[in-house]
C-alpha cells in the first residue's frame, strides 16, 4: 500500500517508528515531516497529510501529535477526511468496517511502539462493510460545507 504520514513534534518519534515498520513490511510510505523536536503547528502536518489522501496519490494517511487528538480534530476539517483517533488495536478495525476511515491518528505520548504497531495492522487488515454504514457515511459528508 501507499501511505502518507505526518507529525508534530509529539508525534514524530513515534511516526518514524511506523514509518520504519511499514517500509520494512514492503509499504510505500510518503513522509511529510516533521522530523525533529522543533515546535511546529499539528493542523499544518494534517493538511499536508490529508491533500495526498483527498488527491487520491495514497490508500490512506497516517497522523500523529502527542494525544492523537489535536491532528485529527484539524483532519476532519476537511472535505471528504474521515480521521479517526485509534487508541487500541479493538477499536482501529471499526474504524475501517464502520466508518470508512481514510485517516488514522494516533498519541505519540500515549502509545507505545507495538501497541502503535498492532493499531496499524488491525486497521490495515480491515475491510469496510458498507450496507447499513454507508447511509451514515452519507450524512456525515452531507454535513460539509
Ligand atoms: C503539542 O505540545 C501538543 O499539544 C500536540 O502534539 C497535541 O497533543 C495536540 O492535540
């Protein structure tokens, strides 16, 4: 699969570290920062995150700041992002089946490496199972401007 991952500085270390394990697994992965410690702004990372999903050039994106929570409360912002914050691996598959999840956001300061791992895998193994969801789907995108 093709990827697009972005962080903050609360969420880098962590991304990095999935970047690595999906790379390894055969995964494209486009990266798009940041790469250090260095204060910057979590919506600007979802944007760039989510242009590459809204433009179709990968199967999903990957976001992460410290809580997971800020990054996909700027994802969701935007037309056509469905980000979900995924802070198990029970509950990242319905994210997929349910909503149809086309981003996934996770906590670099709440969740450990394989736990992160295992989300990924989960959602990843997924499949969305339309019928009833998708009527829900639809009013979710009905409520863009
Ligand atoms: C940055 O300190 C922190 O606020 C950010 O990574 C995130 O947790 C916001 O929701």
């Amino acid at each position: 699969m093709k990827i697009a991952m972005a962080a903050d500085h609360g969420g880098y270390e962590l991304k990095n570290i999935l970047r690595d394990y999906l790379e390894g697994k055969g995964h494209e992965i486009i990266n798009l920062g940041t790469d250090s410690p260095e204060s910057v702004d979590y919506p600007d990372y979802a944007k760039a995150c989510c242009d590459e999903v809204i433009a179709k050039r990968v199967d999903f994106g990957i976001l992460v700041c410290g809580s997971g929570v800020g990054i996909s409360i700027a994802a969701n912002k935007i037309d056509g992002i469905r980000c979900a914050l995924c802070p198990s691996k029970e509950i990242a598959p319905l994210t997929k089946q349910h909503n149809n999840a086309n981003v996934i956001a996770l906590g670099g300061r709440f969740t450990a490496p394989d736990e992160a791992k295992a989300i990924v895998d989960a959602y990843m193994a997924a499949e969305y199972e339309g019928g009833r969801h998708q009527g829900r789907i639809d009013k979710i995108t009905a409520l863009e401007k």
